[in-house]
C-alpha cells in the first residue's frame, strides 16, 4: 500500500467513523429536537443524510481535479 492509498483509506475510516458516532447518538438527538420541534428534527435528520454523501461527493470531485 502506497502513501495515496493509505491516505485515502484512513480519510474514509475517519468519515465513516465520525458519521457513525453521530448516528449512534442521532434516536437522543432526534428526541430531543423533537420536543422542541417535529419539524427542526426531520430538517437535522434530513442534514444528517445529505451531509453523508455531501463529504465523499465533495471528497470525489476534489482527487478528479475539478
């Protein structure tokens, strides 16, 4: 494994375990916000998954030179 590869593999380690965190601690989340409102929940929740393919969408565009 060269310098890219690795570097490329702990980079999605490191996503996936930072959005693994946030969703094992996302049923308190959304509990929480939903007291204060259903709607603000759906919204973060919404945020959550966009955010998940937002990174490797973002991270993909910037190895292709774009």
């Amino acid at each position: 494994m060269d310098d890219k590869t690795r570097n490329a593999a702990i980079a999605a380690a490191l996503i996936l375990g930072g959005f693994g965190l946030v969703a094992f601690f996302m049923p308190t989340i959304m509990l929480s916000l939903g007291e204060v409102s259903p709607f603000l929940a759906a919204i973060v929740a919404a945020l959550f998954v966009l955010a998940f393919f937002g990174v490797f969408w973002l991270r993909s565009r910037a190895k292709r030179g774009d």
